[in-house]
C-alpha cells in the first residue's frame, strides 16, 4: 500500500472511529448537562480540567516521542514499551497521589471530595493507557486506537442512561468515569499484545535511555503542557473567579467545538508517521505535503466554523435547553477559535515532524501565557464572553506565529497563508450578514461562494486530483 493510500485509510478509520465515539461523546454530555444543570455540569467540567491539567505532568513528551520513533523504527517499539511504561507507573502514582493528599486536606464538600478522587483515578489509568496508544499508532494500528475510543464513549453514554433512569448525582458519574476508562485500558492492553505480539509486558530502567528520552521528550511534553493550559485554564478561571453557572454556560459551548476537533486532529494522527519518515528523506516533500494538508482543514475548518456561529442560538437551544441560551454567545466566538485551532495543527505537525518540537513549544508557551493575562482581564467584565475572546486571541497569536516561522525555514507557501486568510474574513463576512439579516439563505450563498473560490483559487491541479481520488476511494 502506498503513502497515499495507507494515510487515507488510517485516516477514513480514525476519522470513522472519532466521529461514532463523538457522536456517543456529544449524546452523555448533553444527557449529563441537561440531568446536572448548569451548576451540576459547572462542578463536573471544572473537576474534568483541574485533572486533566494534573495528567500533563505525568507525559514528559513520552507519547509523541515513542510515536515519532517507532515510526521512524520499529525494532525500537519493545524497548520504549519498556521503559516509558515504568517511567509513567512512577509518575502517575507521584502525581496523582499527591492530589489525593490534596483532596484529603482541602476544604470541598464530601460529594465533591469524593467525585475529585473517583475523576483523578479514572484520569490516572488514562494516562497510563495513552502508552499502549502510542506504540498502536506508530505501527500505524489506528482501528485498536478508534475501538478504544469508541468502547469508552459506550460506556459512558449507556451509563449515563442508567444514572440518569435512576436519578443519581455527581459521584456515581464519577464512578462512570473511572469504569468507562479501566475498560477501554483493559482492551489497549489487549489489542497490543494480539497485534504487536510483544512476549509480555514487562518494566525496563535502562539509565542512559531515561536520559535521552527525558531530553528529548521534554520539547513535546512542554508543548502538550501549554495546550492543557490553554484549553483548560479559563474553566479553572471561570470558576475561581465568577462561579459554577459560568463554568457551566462556557463548557457547553466548548464541548461542541471540542467534539469536532477530531476533523483535523485525525487526519494530522494518521499523517505523523508519514511526515516523520518524509523528513529524513526529502524536506520539499514534507513542506509539500503539509501544504496539501493545509488546504484540505482549511475546507473542513470553514465548513465548521460558519455552521456553528451562524446558527449558534438553534444549535444551542436545541441540543441543551433554553437553561443553556447564554451558551450561543460564547459559542460564536470558540467556533472561529477553532478554525485557527485547526490551521494551527497542521503547522505544528510540519515542526514536530522536522525535529522542531521547540517552535511548537515557543509557540504554545506564549499563546498560553497570552490566554492567561486575558483571562484575567475579561473574565471580570464579561465572565464567559469575555473567556471566548480570550481563547480566540491566543489561537489567532498561534497561528500568525507558526505562519511567519514556517514561511522563514520550510519556504511554506506565503501565498497560501494570505489567500486562506483572505478566504476566513470572506466567510466572516457572510456570517455576520446572516445574523444581522437574520435570513440562513445568505449562509448557504456563502458556503457555496467559498467552495467555489477554494477550488478554483487555492487548489491547484496536483490538489485536484488527490481530492478525486480521496473521494473515489482509488
């Protein structure tokens, strides 16, 4: 099976994967917001985030490194395994416990004590799977990866059911969490030993291979780091600063946008492999093909992104009650962060891919940095609002960063860069008009506008025929 070929179909299964998991995802969130409210969806996202953050100190870059070199190598795979599994067992435990001691000290009611432990336990045994995911995908194995996710998503939807049937509070979905979690690391663990057929698992301390993988894990571990904390630090924020009802209106916006970032993040995972040995190869190759990358989320990215701020308020009340309307608001704004979200993937893959991991970590660094001092400067004026201004600076900052970098060391097409960006302000506009008007024709007008100007403008001839190809299945 060629390049092509072989990322096409690692992609249309990871894409078919993330879209059944998502869809199971977007089910029990609605379920949760709708049975929790807003101050009971409020607790649980905020509760979600702070051990989500908390799980970032448990991956010093291991995930990416063993991905990027098992890749590259797989006689190497068995000897990573070895070894990053020891090196997470430890800090898993070191972290994780001392969030306990923590919990056992801090001043939280006992529901939300309890739920606090059951998150950070389930969120432990995650961390400790995401090593089983990371040989999966650099043998390219991306169904056992999908099937985990899926299964998770299972459970925690049929789950949800039954505690809502039954009308159960915060600490048995906590509960949920930790069940959904242990079965899908049972099934990794599984799916790795059948398929890469290591003799056991097994631990390894290796001192000199702790030493270079710490070193050169470190760039991509700071990188995931700053992303935690600028995906997550405005709930933390939110909640410290306005309160759970804000927390709550701001998580279901987010929650939509972050149900569909597996369009670009799917594509960029089943591409990664391939990048990487394209570095070591030929570097106009790479540049090439994360050029072509480009252009195909920068289509889905706009699709996307007009659906949800043009049709914020329908989507919204819809999907979670009239409870959540001041979600429209917040969502409109996260909608266009998440077009530069996607952008901002594609480009950080062409760094990762060359050894580069560092510009990827300058970057996240500042943008988070930037997220934060927003933070603090909306959030007591416009609470959620002003949270969503704050997400859109920083990713819009990330994106004029990567742009500039890629187009001074890989030559990246300026032209590109300026046409999309002319193409964004292009769909902006329709947008706008479409609310003011409050008339959905001109979003459909516009829709087929860009359409046509990506395709004739943006894609040349090459682009063409991978796009007839990719939709023949040839």
């Amino acid at each position: 099976m060629n390049t092509a070929k072989r990322v096409a179909k690692n992609t249309l299964v990871m894409v078919f994967g993330e879209i059944s998991a998502k869809i199971l995802t977007v089910g029990y969130t609605i379920l949760l917001a709708r049975h929790l409210l807003v101050e009971g969806f409020g607790v649980l996202s905020f509760f979600l985030a702070l051990t989500g953050m908390l799980r970032l100190f448990t991956d010093i870059g291991f995930f990416e490194l063993t991905i990027r070199e098992v890749a590259r190598d797989k006689t190497v795979a068995k000897k990573f395994f070895s070894n990053v599994l020891l090196l997470k067992s430890i800090t898993v435990v070191a972290i994780f416990g001392a969030f306990f001691l923590y919990l056992f000290f801090a001043d939280y009611p006992q529901e939300v004590e309890l739920l606090a432990c059951l998150l950070g336990l389930a969120v432990a045994i995650d961390s400790l799977a995401s090593v089983f995911r990371s040989i999966l995908q650099g043998f390219e194995e991306m169904l056992y990866i999908s099937l985990g996710k899926i299964l998770r998503s299972a459970v925690l939807l049929s789950g949800t059911v039954v505690l809502i049937i039954f009308n159960f509070g915060l600490v048995e979905f906590g509960v949920l969490y930790l069940i959904a979690n242990t079965i899908s690391f049972t099934f990794l663990v599984s799916a790795l030993v059948k398929k890469v057929m290591f003799e056991k698992i097994s631990f390894e301390f290796d001192k000199r291979f702790w030493k270079t993988i710490f070193r050169e894990g470190i760039p991509f571990w700071a990188a995931t780091a700053f992303v935690v904390i600028l995906n997550d630090t405005d709930k933390i924020m939110l909640y410290a600063m306005v309160g759970e009802r804000a927390v709550g209106f701001y998580s279901a916006a987010y929650r939509m946008v972050f149900a569909l970032n597996f369009l670009p993040l799917m594509f960029i995972a089943a591409l990664y492999p391939v990048t990487s040995r394209l570095f070591t190869k030929s570097a106009n190759s790479l540049v090439k093909t994360s050029e072509i990358a480009y252009k195909f989320v920068l289509v889905i990215g706009l699709f996307v992104v007009v659906i949800l701020s043009g049709f914020s308020e329908i989507i919204v009340s819809t999907i979670f009650g009239k409870e959540f309307s001041s979600s429209a608001e917040p969502l409109k704004i996260l909608a266009w962060s998440q077009l530069f979200l996607y952008l901002n993937v594609v480009l950080g893959n062409l760094f990762r891919s060359a050894d580069m991991q560092i510009i990827k970590t300058y970057q996240v660094a500042a943008a988070a940095t930037l997220n934060v001092f927003l933070n603090f400067l909306l959030i007591p004026s416009w609470s959620f609002v002003g949270a969503s201004f704050a997400t859109f600076m920083a990713r819009s900052f990330s994106f004029v960063f990567l742009g500039l970098v890629a187009i001074r060391h890989f030559d990246f097409s300026r032209a590109l860069l300026l046409q999309s960006m002319a193409v964004v302000l292009l769909s902006a506009l329709f947008v706008y008009a479409s609310i003011l008007s409050k008339n959905s024709l001109i979003l459909v007008v516009g829709l087929i506008t860009i359409l046509v100007f990506l395709y004739t403008k943006i894609f040349d001839d090459s682009d063409r025929r991978i796009l007839i190809k990719l939709i023949k299945m040839e």
